[in-house]
C-alpha cells in the first residue's frame, strides 16, 4: 500500500499563494502518477493537477492553468503544488491522490479557504 499525507493548506486572501505537499510512504515503488484534486462544498471532486512520477510530464485543469504548478520530487517521495494568484472559487479541501498499478490511493485532504 501507499500512504499520503497532505500539508500546507490555510486560509489566504484574494490574490495570495499558498504551496501544498504531499509525502508518499510504503510501496512508492509502485506509483506512476501523482494528482492533485479538490473538493468544494456542496460540488463533486474535481481534478486540479497531475505529473508522471518518471518523466515528469505534466497536465492541469483549465481553471488553474498558469496559476498553479505541481512538482515533483522522486528521491523525498514528495508532489507539491504552487497555487498563485488565488481566487475565492479555489476555496477547497485539496486531496492528494497517487496511481500505482491499478489502484488510486487518497490522502486525507488539506483545506485551503481564500477571502475575497
């Protein structure tokens, strides 16, 4: 199995940055993407961000397309995500999610809240 566990959410005002990470213990082996997604009340989970773990390519959501940055750290076992230019529509529980053969694991969510 693998473990997550989330860090660096908080409360940020309009217009501020915020970094998430995620560190990735046990079989991190086995892991071939990392993903971030996010949860806003009342709404379904949706995508934010993801990197291959070997090659580093990278794909994100239309709505945070040149604001947020994920990255990627192979020998810490670590994803971050670099959110800039935040607006209150990005206030959510952020998941970290890791794709290793045939099994997507959860972190247990870090909650950003942006103030208009």
């Amino acid at each position: 199995q693998v473990q997550l566990v989330e860090s660096g959410g908080g409360l940020v005002q309009a217009g501020g940055s915020l970094r998430l990470s995620c560190a990735a213990s046990g079989r991190t082996f086995t892991i071939y993407a990392m993903r971030w997604f996010r949860q806003a009340p009342g709404k379904e989970r949706e995508f934010v961000a993801a990197v291959n773990w070997s090659g580093g390519n990278t794909d994100y959501a239309d709505s945070v397309k040149g604001r947020f940055t994920i990255s990627r750290d192979n020998a810490k076992n670590t994803v971050s995500l670099q959110m800039n230019s935040l607006k209150p529509e990005d206030t959510a529980v952020y998941y970290c999610a890791a794709d290793a053969t045939g099994l997507r694991y959860w972190g247990q969510g870090t909650q950003v809240t942006v103030s208009s």
